[in-house]
C-alpha cells in the first residue's frame, strides 16, 4: 500500500482515491465493470478487485493507462484529489 503524507499530515491512499476515480468515470460513460473489462484487456473479476473498497490493491502504471484509454479519459484524470508538492 503506498500512503502519501500531504501538508497537516495528512495520509492518503492513493490506490483507494484511483480505485474510487475509475469508479467515478466509468460509471460517467455509463459502462459496466465488465465493458470496462473488455476495453481495457482485464478480467471482470480483476476490474472488480481494483474499484472494491475493501480489496487490496496492486496495479501498475501500464494498468492505470490501459483502463485511461479504455475510459477515453487522460491518466491524470485518475490522479484527481491527489496534491503532491
């Protein structure tokens, strides 16, 4: 698990705040975890691993762009609410 310490200390999980970013944009293309599966090269059951809340997470950059296509979004997108300095 990898935990960023922001200003004010200040921890995030940043697998759990792109987990939840997916999430978001999938749900905004109206697609389901199994398109999203078919889009992107991935299992359903793997997609669904990567949004659960209570799943461990463990995903590469290559896997967060694949899905960004996948989403036609930008990679940044999945980034969103993350500040690093």
């Amino acid at each position: 698990m990898i935990i960023l310490l922001l200003n004010e200390c200040k921890k995030v999980d940043i697998y759990k705040v792109i987990a939840r970013n997916i999430k978001k944009y999938r749900l905004y293309n109206q697609m389901t975890q199994e398109e999203l599966a078919r889009k992107s090269g991935y299992s359903y059951p793997y997609i669904r691993r990567v949004e659960g809340k209570n799943t461990p997470k463990n995903f590469s950059i290559q896997t967060l762009y694949e899905i960004a296509v996948a989403l036609n979004i930008d990679i940044k997108k999945l980034f969103d609410g993350i500040d690093i300095y």
